[in-house]
C-alpha cells in the first residue's frame, strides 16, 4: 500500500506519517524503488499511534508501548493522572469564565484586580487554572528562529528543513572556526579552542534570547521603548564580544 493510499484509508496527512517515522514509531519497507510500502501490520500500528495520541499519550509514551518496555496499565494510569490534572486547570478557568459571564462583564466593566485576587484565593485554595510558561518558552523558541533567520517573528517557517540545518551548522562551525584561528594567533593551536569555539554561540544566544524575554512584553505595551532597550542591550553585547576577542589576541602577550 502507498502513503497515498494509507492517507485516503486513516484521514491522516502525509506529513503526520513521515512524523511517526522519524520518531521510530512505523519502520515500513521499502520496495525495489525505494519507495516505501505500507503492510497491513503498518496499518495497525498506525491506527494505535493515533489512538493513544488521541488519548494524549506522549510519543515516548506510544514509543514504550509498541517496544513493550513499559506495561500498558502503568501507561494508562499515569495518562489518567495527568487527564485529571489537566480538568483540574480547566475547570478552574471555568469557573471564572463563568463568573464573568454571571456579572455580564464587557471591555468597560471588567475589573482585572478583582478578578486578580478572584484567581490568586482559588489558587490558595487548592484550584488550579492553565500554566503562562508556555509562553515563555513560545517566546524563547520564536527568537532562537529568528536569530538564525529560520522563521519569523511569530514563529512560521521561512525555510525548508534541509536549509534550517544547513545555516545551524554552518553558524556554529564558522565561529568555532573563527575562534580557535584567533586563538592560534595568540599561539594557542590546541584543538579543544574548536570545540570550545562551538559552545560560544550557545552561549551568546541564550544570552540573547533571555535579554528578549522581557523586551517581548514590553513591547507590546511601548514599541518604542522596546526598540531603544533592544539597540542598547546589542550594543553592550558588541562591546562585550569586541573586549573577549581582544583579551584572546592581547592576553596571552602581555
């Protein structure tokens, strides 16, 4: 069977298969071609995967399942505990919402300090309501893509895979490369400045993207105020960079 014709029978698109099968969870075979050739025991495992993705078990978690590694009970109860805490976050956000909707609240009346206070007692209480950290890590996410013109601002892909990949590594090397020249200049030729050299952008970018977070905010509330912070804080990091290159060719001299 072609992906062509697993698509038309399961719904699925093909981009979901190819995502199972780079996660090891499908090994079809392929033909004299190369193309691949889906078996009825593909099927099978195909329609569990999306089961258990239905029932909101993690790809590792499906991954432990089909290799037997982890006893399908001991997945399903941890799977319920984890359901149950997430009807815990949503039914606090209910009741609020329902508050609102109770009060008849509009853009003119709502209150944000009473409904403020109204969240924090809940919590006290033992309610529990959605987690804001995956905003942070959206927000972290979204600049480690734009720093290597991978997406945009929001995220969206301007790339293809290959390319993503193709200007990561290049980056990295061309400055590990940078680096450990410099180094040598200074007469320290050891090879681990070139592996060294590859931590550096790790580190400048997660510098970076920290820096970022709170501009983020910011500016949504003053862009401009934001823009100024931003041309600030790049240039101290451009004088941080400039100083570290100089210490590397003047240090060992003097």
């Amino acid at each position: 069977m072609t992906i062509k014709e697993v698509e038309e029978q399961l719904g699925l698109p093909r981009a979901t298969i190819r995502f199972y099968e780079r996660e090891n969870l499908l090994a079809p075979q392929r033909s004299g071609n190369t193309y691949r050739e889906y078996s009825e025991d593909d099927i099978a495992v195909l329609k569990k995967i999306i089961i258990f993705r239905k029932l909101g078990f993690s790809v590792s978690e499906i991954r432990d399942f089909l290799e037997e590694n982890v006893p399908l009970q001991e997945l399903l109860e941890k799977n319920i505990l984890e359901l149950q805490e997430k009807m815990n976050e949503l039914n606090g956000a209910i009741k609020i919402c329902k508050k609102m909707q109770n009060r008849q609240e509009d853009f003119d009346t709502f209150n944000e300090n009473f409904y403020w206070e109204e969240i924090k007692e809940q919590e006290q209480d033992g309610n529990k309501f959605l987690e804001i950290v995956n905003d942070t890590i959206k927000v972290e996410k979204n600049i480690l893509l734009e720093w290597f013109q991978i997406a945009d601002g929001n995220g969206n892909l301007i790339k293809d895979r290959k390319q993503i990949v193709y200007n990561v590594v290049s980056a990295f090397l061309i400055y590990a490369i940078v680096w450990y020249v410099l180094q040598g200049l200074s007469g320290n030729w050891d090879i681990e400045y070139f592996f060294i050299g590859l931590l550096q952008p790790a580190i400048l970018i997660g510098t970076y993207s920290i820096w970022e977070i709170p501009l983020f905010f910011i500016a949504k509330k003053s862009p401009k105020a934001a823009k100024l912070i931003r041309k600030i804080g790049t240039l101290i990091l451009c004088i941080l960079i400039a100083l570290l290159v100089l210490i590397v060719i003047f240090g060992e001299s003097s």
